[in-house]
C-alpha cells in the first residue's frame, strides 16, 4: 500500500436508520440517515430531511456540497450507502408513479424543439412505453396537468421560452 493509499479516507458506514414503514402518507418526502459515497469517499453523510405536504421545501449549498446527490440517492439514481428514504409513506419502487426527478437546467437542452406540453405528454412513457403514440386522452391528461399548475397557457411554448 503506498502512502497516498494509507492516507486517502475511506467510507464506514453502518446499515443506518430506517425509516418506520409505516411512514406518514401524507408527507412526500422523509430522509434518514441517508449515505452516498462515490469510490468510497461520501459526498452525503448521514443526511436527514423532510418535505412536508402543502410547503416549498428548498436544499441549499454551495456548488459540490451535495444537494444534488441527496434528492439522486433517495430516488434511488445513485447508489446509497446507508439510509432510507421515504415517498409518500412507501419506497421510492411503490412510489414509482408518484414522484420524478428533473435535472438541473444545466443538464437540460432549452433550446430542444419541444412544447411544455410535449414535456409534460413525455411524462407518461412510463405507461404508454416507447414507440407508441400518444391518444388524445394523453394530451388531455398533460393538459389538465399543466392547468393544475397554473401552466396551461404556455402549453404551446418551446421549454426554453
């Protein structure tokens, strides 16, 4: 072993907090305990959050602490080292449907030909599968999605505008 292998940290991490599996419900996000290490060095240590139901829940920090990697392992994206997260009460697997992820703007092409609608229809390939066109009952659905938000007057918008 050299010297720079002797001195470089390694992760130790225990199983960690679970979270009770009859989490509340209502509560769309709950984080315990949550490690996430890349090559054996953590990046997220023993992280724990709640987003409430019915609030805006911000993660601050500054670039490279870690905010990204925390919502990318609770959502299962990256691997956890330790920890559990919670989504609606259920795993991120039963809450599949329920919850996404949208990348930072830098990992976003805003200059894609593409209508916030067409965004919002792409949305249910997880259902519909690849390949097969959207019915107007999907377009009605990201529709009615958008008006939930307060968006369906920009439904015909490129996503960069």
């Amino acid at each position: 072993m050299s010297v720079l292998e002797a001195a470089a940290p390694r992760l130790v991490a225990t199983a960690g907090r679970r979270l009770d599996r009859t989490a509340d419900p209502a509560m769309p996000m709950a984080v315990q305990g949550l490690t996430v290490a890349y090559d054996g060095k953590p990046v997220v240590f023993a992280a724990d959050m709640q987003a409430p139901a019915a609030s805006m829940t911000a993660i601050i920090g500054p670039n490279g602490a870690g905010k990204s990697t925390l919502l990318k392992g609770a959502l299962g994206i990256v691997p956890v080292v330790a920890g559990d997260a919670r989504f609606f009460g259920q795993t991120v697997r039963q809450a599949r449907g329920a919850v996404a992820y949208m990348p930072q703007r830098a990992s976003v092409d805003w200059g894609f030909p593409a209508s916030a609608r067409d965004v919002v229809t792409m949305g249910l390939y997880r259902r519909r599968g690849p390949f097969r066109p959207f019915t107007k009952r999907d377009r009605t659905r990201a529709m009615e999605a958008l008006a939930r938000v307060g968006m369906d007057g920009l439904a015909d918008r490129q996503i960069g505008q």
